[in-house]
C-alpha cells in the first residue's frame, strides 16, 4: 500500500512504503532536477538536489527517486550518499562519480589587493621610462 504525504512546501511528494521514505524528483533535459520548489541544473543535477534537499531540512536516509514523465529512471539509496557525491571528468579521463568537496575559499575569492592602495597603472617610476637621450619609452607603450 502506498501513502502519499506531503512533507512541507519545499519538498517534493515523500512517500511512505514499509518504512521506507522516498523523494519524488522529476529530471528534464540532461542538466536539470526538481522536487518541489527546488530546482538543481548542472552538469550532476541529481547529485546537487541531494544537497538542496539536505539543506532544506530533508531526512538524509530517504531515498531519491528519480522520474522522467512517468518512468522510473534513477533512484539513490539515500539523500545523504547522494549529498556527498558529484561527477567530475577530464581531458584524459571520462565521466566518474567521486566524492564531493565544497569549493574552498581561495578557489572562489577575487585575487585583490590586501589593502586600500590602488594598484599603479605604470609599475616603473618615470625616471626608469625615460632613456637619457630625449626620447621617451612611453611613446611607445600604449597604457589602457
């Protein structure tokens, strides 16, 4: 027997079979996911879901089940498992499911001056331009 609860707003239709708890999400396209009002697009959709969810307060042992239209397409065995996996891939190597990492803060902060000071359009002191017989080198260098 299969009863279908909602569980809040955010998340999709939970599904309550033997004790058992799954998420319904419905995939579109090759990088989009969505259960509920959440919405992950990527190129591991799936994956990025189980963190949405996560953090929309989900029960990590649920299961995700995954749908396109009416076909049963994916399942993970539980949201938190999924949380903690992505896809990557390189140049020699093709698509791998490894374990996810947060980008680190120096991967994503700006590389900006540590200070107040303006950077210098002319990193040389005019004395250093000017090559002692008249002519001078900015004439020569276009500065933007």
């Amino acid at each position: 027997m299969t009863n279908e609860i909602d569980a809040s707003p955010v998340l999709a239709t939970t599904i309550a079979m033997t004790g058992a708890v799954a998420v319904r999400a419905e995939l579109h396209g090759n990088d989009t996911a969505r259960s509920g009002d959440l919405i992950a697009r990527g190129r591991s959709p799936v994956f990025s879901l189980c963190r949405a969810l996560l953090a929309a307060g989900a029960d990590p042992d649920a299961r995700l089940e995954c749908f396109r239209g009416d076909v049963l397409a994916l399942t993970v065995k539980t949201i938190g498992a999924g949380a903690a996996l992505t896809i990557e891939e390189s140049a020699t190597r093709g698509p791998k499911v490894v374990r996810w990492k947060p980008f680190s803060r120096a991967d994503v902060e700006p590389h900006v001056r540590p200070n107040d000071d303006p950077a210098r359009t002319n990193p040389l002191p005019d004395s250093a331009l000017n090559t002692g017989g008249g002519a001078d080198v900015r004439a020569a260098v276009c500065f933007q």
